[in-house]
C-alpha cells in the first residue's frame, strides 16, 4: 500500500459545479497537509496549507483533514473553466520529505 | 520577483548521452530541492540540499546520478550517461527554513526525453 492514495480522475464537472478531491494516507505521523495545484506543463503551486486536523477556508477552496480517518478533501466552490488542472494532494510529518499522491486530473466545461 | 528559474525547459538526448539540468531558486531560499515527476505521477524527491549540504539524498541514484550547490545558490543535477527511463520531468524547488519549511516554491521543470 502506498503511503499516499489518491484516485487521479479524469474527473469532469460543468463550470459552476462543486468540487470534491480527496486523498487517503496511511503514515498516522504526518501532522502537515498540502494541496498543490498544476497546470499543465508548469510546475505545482501550492494552494492550501493546514496543520493537523480541521478545515481551512481561502475563497472558493476549503481543504478539511480527519485525522482520525487519514482523509483529507479539498473543495472547490463555483468552479471555473482556469480551475482545470491536476490537483496534488501532499504530506508529510514535520522535518521530513513531502510525499506526494499521484494528482487528480479536473476539467471543468464552459 | 522572480521565481524558481529552470533551465533547460526541454532536452531530447540519446540514450548513454550526459545531460545536465540548471536550478536558480528564490533569492533569500536556503533549502533548494530536486524532485523527479513521471507521467501521471506526483513528484518524487530525488535530493535536498540545506544551504550548500545534502541533507537528503537517499533517492537519488548515485550511480548515474549528481547533484551540486555551490556557494549555497544555483545548483546543478547531472545524469550520466542517461537511459530511456529517465525521461521524466526533473523539478526544481526552494523553501525558506524554520516555520516554512514546508511552502515549496516550484520551477516550470526541464523536461527531458531519453531515445
């Protein structure tokens, strides 16, 4: 089993819809989580950042983390054609590498 | 300001061929990372460097794999010679230390292709 699950789509909605992306983890340490947005041909940028467990709001994206399920979601209110892109789940437990899940692909349809 | 500046973008080479990929990250970054993504993949972290030492390079495959920091800036990350599995994007990140250890800036990524 891999550290970090996430399921990498295609996944398709029309522009408007609500987004749901979710990792699984299987590590109990990792204390740090991370959402990193890629377009393509581009590097990732980091998007959300949430220490522990609990919901984090920026906008139209809400990361939430249930640590006692090793679940973390990101959503994405409203979405919009420029949020196509592969959306990287990260984590780690502190001083030590991220380890990354492998992206879900969106595309959102005008 | 600028970003994590990556060069080259792109690079097709022979297989056994060199190839060398160039990192400048952002002013003031003292961690500097080289990770490796493949198709459909997330990056994997082939080495860290702390300032001009390597802290983290135990995925990194030192038999046809190098990677320099000199003066604790720029860096470089050699494949010699390279094979067809090595085709993959090789990506460059910065991070402040301390607190924001974890906010990793990303380079556009040299992408390279092995024939």
């Amino acid at each position: 089993q891999k550290e970090v699950e996430q399921d990498p789509g295609p996944l398709s909605v029309p522009e408007g819809a609500i987004v749901s992306l979710n990792c699984t983890y299987s590590n109990s340490a990792f204390q740090y989580f991370m959402w990193y947005r890629q377009y393509s041909r581009k590097g990732p940028e980091l998007l959300m950042y949430t220490y522990s467990s609990g919901n984090k709001e920026d906008g139209r994206f809400t990361a939430q983390v249930d640590k006692s399920s090793k679940y973390i979601s990101l959503f994405i209110r409203d979405s919009q054609p420029s949020d196509s892109a592969t959306y990287l789940c990260a984590m780690n437990s502190g001083n030590t590498p991220l380890v990354f899940g492998k992206g879900t692909r969106l595309s959102v349809i005008a | 300001e600028a970003g994590v500046v990556q060069s080259p973008r792109y690079k097709i080479i022979e297989k056994k061929q060199p190839v060398a990929f160039w990192c400048n990250p952002i002013s003031g970054h003292n961690t500097l990372y080289w990770y490796l993504q493949n198709l459909g993949q997330g990056p994997e972290l082939l080495i860290r460097y702390e300032n001009e030492e390597a802290v983290d390079d135990s995925q990194l495959p030192k038999d046809r794999f190098s990677a320099e920091r000199l003066k604790g800036v720029d860096s470089t990350l050699k494949i010699q010679p390279a094979e067809l599995g090595d085709s993959a994007v090789y990506l460059c990140a910065s991070s402040l230390g301390g607190g924001r250890a974890n906010v990793l800036t990303f380079g556009a990524g040299s992408r390279l292709t092995v024939l």
